[in-house]
C-alpha cells in the first residue's frame, strides 16, 4: 500500500502537469512557457503568446546580479497580466521562486506571497 507522503506527491505531481482529475478546479493545459523575469522584451511577448500558461522565472533564466530587479519586474507583470491585459487574463501565470537554502529564497517568497 502507497504511503500517503507518496500519494499526496503524485497528486502534486498530477496536478501541475494538468491531469489531475476533472472537477470543478481542475485545469487542463496544452502548453506552459517559461519566461526569464529579467527580460522586458520577453515579458512584453506574453499577451500575443498562444500558451495557456506562463511561468515567470526567477531561478535559472536569470543571472545572480539581476534577481532583485527580476523579482520586482515577475510581481508586476503578474498583476498586470491578471488585471489588466485583456488578452492574458484567461492565462495561468506562475511565478518560479529561487530554492531554498539560496540567499534570494525568503525575498522571493515575500514578495511573490504579497502579490
């Protein structure tokens, strides 16, 4: 029998890829892309883009000296992509903090958790 950790897991896991199971929550996606959060030309793409989802990363897209300034630009974008872009407000839009242990982790979490 499966341990509940390893249940709860794949059902994470289920999730995120969009094949948990239908019901009132569920979201299914045909494609998600990763967006480097430093990078306004990227970021000014997202509303013409065709993909049901966009993560706005802050992890490996982005150069150690540019992550403040990423993480200030990931939070804005993300309120403004599910406020007020008409053409992004049917978009999942995900913000991909730094791991932890890392020195950008408890930033990230501040700021992303104040959005």
């Amino acid at each position: 029998m499966a341990s509940r950790a390893w249940m709860r897991a794949l059902g994470a896991r289920r999730a995120m890829s969009g094949v948990a199971a239908a019901g009132p929550t569920a979201r299914l996606r045909r494609s998600v892309l990763y967006m480097p959060a430093s990078n306004p030309r990227a970021l000014a793409k997202v509303p013409s883009l065709a993909a049901d989802g966009v993560i706005l990363d802050l992890e490996d897209a982005v150069a150690p000296e540019l992550k403040p300034h990423a993480r200030d630009m990931a939070v804005e974008a993300a309120e403004r992509f599910t406020t007020q872009e008409p053409q992004t407000r049917h978009k999942e839009i995900v913000i991909r903090v730094n791991g932890i242990g890392t020195e950008w982790h408890a930033d990230d979490l501040a700021a992303v958790s104040k959005s």
